[in-house]
C-alpha cells in the first residue's frame, strides 16, 4: 500500500511525493536514507527526508552541473566533485573522453554503496572506471590540505543543513578555490531562488570577493519545486564564461556525448536571469 512522503525543507511550502514502495530506509552515521519507488519520478532518494534526486529527472541536474563547467573550460584534464554520493555527477563526467582523473570527495560511504544496489540506473558503473579516485572524508577538510590542482571543480552538495552546511560557506569557497588550476572553474548548486535566496545570495557574495568572474546560471528540474534552480559559477578567468556557440558546439561534437537537457544554445541561455534572480543577485 503507497504512502506520502513529505518533504518539510522550506518553512511554508512542502513537497509531497507518493511512495508505491520503498526499496531502502536505513541509517548512517550521518543521515537517514531512504529509497522509494514513485509512479513518475521513478526511484526517489532522500537524504533526512529531503528529496536529493530521482531516476526520471536526474539529468537535467547532473548534465548541467557537468557538462557546462567542462565545456566551457575546453581542456579539463582533473575534475574534483565535492559530494555527488550517489554517482550522477560522476557518471557524466566520465562520459568526457579528455579526462584523465575524477576525485571525488564524499563524506558517508555509506551512501555509496547503497547507490550501487538501489541506484544503479543513476550512477551505472561510474565507481568502477580507473580515473576515479574516491576519497571518503568531509569535503571542507579536503579542500582545507588539498595540495592538487583541478581544472575543474563542482560541489554537488545538499542543502546547507546538516553534513552539508559547512559547503556553503566563505571559508569553505576560498579553500575550493585554491584547488584550481590557472583558469579552472568552481560551480555549485544553489537551490531553487525563490524560496532560498539566502543560498543563491551569500555565494555570489563569496564568489565576488574571490574570482574575477563570478555569476550563476539557470535550469528547471522537477524534483526541486519552486522555479528554475540556480549553479554559481565562479573562475579567475572570464573568458571561460563568454566562449562562443560556435566552439562549444565543436566541443560537444568532439566530447561525443548524448544529452537530454544540456545543449550548447541551453549552455549560453542558462545564464540570462530573470529579473527577480538578478536583482537578487545584485
């Protein structure tokens, strides 16, 4: 018999999803993780009862958290992925032929070795590519000693409670940002603006004070209710942020890759605002 699971992340809004079944409900030393079947989402993971992402709509998130950032750099050897557990990210960072190494940083182990059993269609065999170098630890204390150098780099993080909190302060940003190479780029997730400003708000704070271009861009995914969510985008060099349709659509054909959402006329749209996020923004 199905049930509703009702996701209380914002004071005065709430997300209901129905559960037909669920496949997993456990916890780990740092949070509860369940997985439950919905009609139209498919597979559904929540993270202390936040919705973290489904198998139906994933993509729109990971590919534009993946591909743009990549993209746009057009060189990226070293990817570092801060978080990202459940295996989206890197699977479609791993889709990029010219990269040569994926660190990922993921605090609670726990999460991915659920993924693989429940989560399969999500991460597929990301986990077993020789690039990957999966470092269980809290990203903020990474990013804190990290003496290697990333092309790029994307905090694939929870919202800022809980384990996932420290990931979305000035602190941490200026340590992440000593983890790029000359040139690289930083992007993040930022929750949907309209019903956490806050997010969107103090990081492009941050980012100004800390790269020569800072900005964020735009997509609409389903599962996080509320308008288009937006990705802070920050790097040293603003070129990156200004490369041509024409390139990246050679880019995209040399990368060689299927896409659902990201396209490169989506890539160059995603980062003109409307009003109220740019007024937000500042």
């Amino acid at each position: 018999m199905s049930d509703w699971r009702i996701e209380k992340l914002h004071h005065d809004f709430q997300l209901g999803l129905k559960a037909d079944t669920v496949h997993y409900d456990s916890e780990t030393a740092h949070q509860r993780l369940v997985v439950f079947e919905n009609d139209t989402f498919g597979r559904v993971l929540t993270l202390d009862s936040v919705v973290q992402t489904t198998e139906k709509d994933e993509f729109i998130y990971h590919e534009m958290l993946a591909h743009l950032p990549i993209l746009a750099h057009g060189a990226a050897r070293k990817v570092l992925i801060i978080g990202g557990g459940d295996g989206g990210m890197l699977e479609e960072v791993l889709k990029h032929r010219g990269v040569e190494k994926v660190t990922q940083v993921e605090i609670d182990a726990g999460v991915i070795d659920f993924s693989k059993q429940y989560l399969s269609s999500i991460c597929k065999d990301a986990y077993d590519d020789p690039r990957l170098d999966l470092v269980i630890a809290d990203g903020a204390d990474f990013v804190a000693t990290c003496e290697e150098r990333y092309d790029v780099a994307i905090v694939d993080s929870t919202d800022p409670i809980g384990p996932g909190e420290v990931l979305f302060t000035d602190t941490f940003y200026g340590k992440a940002k000593n983890c790029l190479a000359e040139g690289g780029i930083l992007v993040t997730q930022n929750g949907v603006p309209f019903l956490q400003s806050d997010e969107l708000v103090n990081t492009m704070r941050a980012f100004r004070a800390l790269f020569a271009d800072a900005a964020c861009y735009l997509a609409t995914v389903p599962t996080y209710a509320g308008g288009p969510m937006a990705f802070g985008w920050g790097s040293d060099d603003p070129a990156k942020r200004q490369v041509s349709q024409e390139t990246l659509e050679q880019r995209f054909r040399d990368a060689g890759i299927a896409t659902r959402y990201y396209n490169p006329a989506v890539h160059r749209a995603a980062f003109a605002l409307p009003t109220y996020i740019s007024e937000m923004v500042g």
